[in-house]
C-alpha cells in the first residue's frame, strides 16, 4: 500500500493502491486562484473569486471523467451525519447544497462524491466486489461521534459487506501539529471504547499530541475492514503548507482541497 503524488498538466493530487476506484486527495496545487487561495482552492464560501473557484472544480471533475454540475458534495457541520446520494443529488456548481452530511454514500455509477478537507481527516472507502463508495470527513468531533459507523452502515445498506471494504486516509494534521486540550483524548477514548493505546502523547505542559488519522484507522479495523485494506498518508497538511490547505497554520485564511471518488 501506498500513496502516489500525480501531477497532470500542473494540477498535483495523491491516490492511494489500496483504492480500485478513480479517486483523488488534491493538493493547493493546480488551479487559477489568486492571492491568499492560490491556487486551486475548491472552497465556494471562503471570499475567492466564483469564477476560479468553477474553473477549479472543471479541472478536478475532468480528472473524474465529470462535468462541473455532476458530482455530490458534503455540506460539513463537524457531525457525523452520512448522506445516500442518488443522480437526484447531483450538484450545481456553487448553488446552495440542501443538506447538512459530513460523509456521502453511493452506488450510483458516474457520480463523483467530493467532501472538503484543510487540516481534518479524509476518509475514501470502496467496495470494489459490490460497487460501493463513501468520501467521509473525519475531524475529531465527527469522528468521535463515530461518523465512520455511520458510513459502514450507510454502505452495508447498499449491499457493501466490511470484509470487502478499502479505505484510504488521506493527508490531514498529524500528531506532529495536533495540538490538543484533554477533551479530545477524552472523547476518542469513549468512541474507541478505551482501544488508544498509541494514539497520543502528554506534554509536560499538559497538551496532547493526537494522532487523529490512526485512530480512525483503528475504528475501521474495530468495523471489520482488514489490516491490509486500511492505507494512511503519511503527509502533515500543516508541515506540508506549501502542498496542502492547513487551517491551523494559516489561521483561517485559506482554501479547501477535497477528496474525491467515483464508480465508473
């Protein structure tokens, strides 16, 4: 297992070999933005030009063989509400999305599912056997409240079984630069039902240093996926911020890169 940099005709973005499926993690790397959001930022509500935030969505969405009005996106609450999508759920670029999901499900054929991501986890799951797909937005308060339960069993409902299931954990904040109060380690340990062995440092200060990527990969294992199922990048989007869309280490003032699949 592995993650690979891609970069076609500029636009840089990371798969994962454990996915089957056309997929992509981007980068900042790519687009026509400007300024504070160059340059390819995929946030519509954050100040960027709409106009480049559209041309940025084409060159993505060609990448998974879709027009920019094709695809679902999250609309993200920091909950862990998952959303079955449908071809009725395809997006108009830029117009207002009509739910609240931090994760989408599918079986739907040529439908890319895109949820947003500048420092919390993005999880791509795949049942290759039985044809379905998630793209599901772990930041700790989602993934505490156990939105990747949430998925499985959106995806089991489509027939997916969690034997068969692939995940891919993209680039995110990395116990490096996840700096955290006690609340945290608190909530992940009610969530994993005390399985944290490993999952964070204490400081001497009294800070954790949390692992947040590892402890969604341990939940996936705890649902069924197989250990060799379960690729986690290994890339710190706040380390990386010349690569990758860190809030924390722009305090705010920046884009979004999304994580992105589909079932051709």
């Amino acid at each position: 297992m592995a993650f690979v940099e891609h970069n076609e005709n500029g636009l840089v973005y990371m798969t994962s070999s454990v996915l089957t499926a056309r997929h992509a993690f981007t980068t900042r790397l790519g687009g026509v933005s400007t300024g504070v959001f160059e340059s390819l930022n995929l946030g519509s509500n954050r100040g960027d030009d709409p106009e480049a935030v559209r041309e940025n969505y084409r060159r993505v969405c060609a990448l998974m063989g879709a027009g920019i009005d094709d695809a679902a996106v999250t609309k993200q609450v920091h909950e862990n509400a998952v959303r079955t999508v449908t071809e009725a759920d395809r997006h108009v670029c830029l117009s207002t999305v009509p739910y609240e999901a931090d994760g989408l499900v599918t079986a739907a054929k040529g439908l890319p599912l895109f949820c947003f991501i500048a420092d919390c986890t993005p999880v791509l799951l795949q049942d290759p056997k039985n044809g379905v797909i998630a793209a599901v937005h772990c930041g700790w308060r989602s993934s505490a409240a156990d939105i990747l339960g949430e998925a499985v069993e959106k995806m089991r409902a489509l027939g997916a079984e969690p034997s068969e299931l692939r995940a891919a954990l993209g680039p995110a904040l990395g116990r490096c630069c996840f700096e955290t109060d006690g609340d945290v380690p608190e909530a992940i340990s009610s969530w994993l039902g005390g399985e944290v062995a490993g999952l964070w440092d204490q400081r001497a200060d009294g800070k954790y240093m949390v692992d947040l990527r590892a402890a969604n990969a341990r939940r996936l294992r705890q649902l069924g996926l197989r250990e060799e199922h379960i690729d986690v990048s290994t890339e710190c989007t706040r380390c990386l911020h010349d690569k990758y869309w860190s809030h924390r280490y722009t305090k705010g003032e920046r884009g979004s890169q999304a994580a992105v699949i589909v079932i051709e």
